[in-house]
C-alpha cells in the first residue's frame, strides 16, 4: 500500500535557507509530483531500529519514518539543527541530528537498518559518487538498504527548474543513469523504480534506488 506524506502546515517548518523546496510541496501541479517523489522513496523503505536521513532538510519525511523506525537519525550540511528537532520535538518525535555530509559520515560500521536519501545525489559531482555508496554501505548493517530518489534529467526537468527560477547546470551534476551505475558498482543488488509525471505526458521525471548491502 502506497504510504502518504504527512506534511505539516507549511508555516511550521523550519532551520531551512530559502532554496529549500518546501513551499514546492504545496502547489497544485508541482506539488502532487514533489509529494509522490518522496513517497515512492518512503514506501520502499522496509522499518527496522535505526534510519538514517542524507539531507534531512526541512525533516518533512520525518512523521512516515517515525512510524517504521525506533530511530531516525539524520545528516545534513546546511540545516539549523535545533530548529528542526524543535519543530518535532513537539509531535514527540525524537531526532539524532548531526551536521555534515554523506561522503565522511561521523558514525560507526553497521549501524543502520537504512539510510535515505531524496534529490541529494544528483547534488554530487560523478567522480564522488563511489565514495558516497562505499560510506554509505559501511554505516549501514549487513542486509541493510540503501534507498534513494533522484530526478531524470531530460527537457521537460530542465524546462520545470526554469519555470522555478533555476539552472539545473548550477545544482545537478550527476545525471540518474551515472548514480545507478556507482550504485551497481558498490552494491551487491538493488532494483531502480521509474516514476512517471503527473499527468504522464512528460514520461519518467525520477527514479527510486532500493540496493542492498
């Protein structure tokens, strides 16, 4: 059964800069894909102990993981921490947030049932890619899996970014097909999942990785 985001007001939100796509999730079109993108992620995620969130941003997925694991931890490089657990500290949600990034992550080996990452690896130059799934792979527990969303570059992304105010050439460096083949590489086995546009005239707009270590 396909899981539904639980967004929060959006006014809640918080410890974001103004790049953050937040307010995307709300719109009448855009919205519906942006909410979809992350749900796909969530529904391939299987619960266990801990979770791990690469670019937790906002934490809006926080809610649906706090349903699946007795632990959401998270890491991000730009986020105000303490006002992003402040805003789940209030849904007793409780958060093990650090700063930094998915390429020296500060935890032990085998320590996660999964770790998640949505429109993040797409952020990483290829030539990082490898050493992001080695990291990955080496905090996550024997049997554990890596799940992953990222967006499928062709025109009509391209044309979505302009409308939005962005160049996709200033944010995107990694392309979907380059982070499946570093995942295969790494990875013991995994599947990727298309996920159409809505509505579908645009074809696959993003993919979801489930690979497990």
């Amino acid at each position: 059964m396909s899981q539904k985001l639980k967004l929060l007001p959006a006014e809640q939100y918080k410890g974001v800069n103004q790049y953050d796509p937040i307010k995307y999730y709300y719109w009448p079109i855009f919205g519906r894909m942006y909410r979809q993108r992350v749900e796909l992620t969530l529904d391939e995620c299987t619960g266990g102990e801990r979770i791990l969130e690469v670019g937790f941003g906002t934490g809006l997925a926080f809610p649906n993981l706090h349903d699946m694991y007795k632990e959401i931890h998270g890491i991000d490089l730009t986020a105000d921490i303490h006002a992003v657990k402040s805003v789940f500290e209030q849904a007793d949600i409780p958060l093990f947030l650090e700063k930094g990034d998915v390429l020296n992550m500060p935890y032990q080996d085998n320590f996660f049932d999964t770790v998640m990452m949505v429109s993040i690896l797409e952020h990483l130059k290829p030539a990082e890619l490898k050493q992001a799934f080695i990291e990955v792979s080496r905090v996550l527990k024997p049997g554990g899996q890596m799940i992953y969303g990222t967006p499928v570059e062709k025109p009509f992304m391209v044309f979505m970014f302009r409308m939005l105010g962005h160049n996709i050439r200033d944010e995107h460096f990694s392309t979907e097909k380059e982070i499946a083949e570093a995942a295969y590489k790494v990875f013991s086995k995994g599947h990727v999942i298309p996920m159409k546009s809505t509505p579908p005239i645009a074809g696959v707009v993003y993919t979801v990785g489930n690979f497990i270590k």
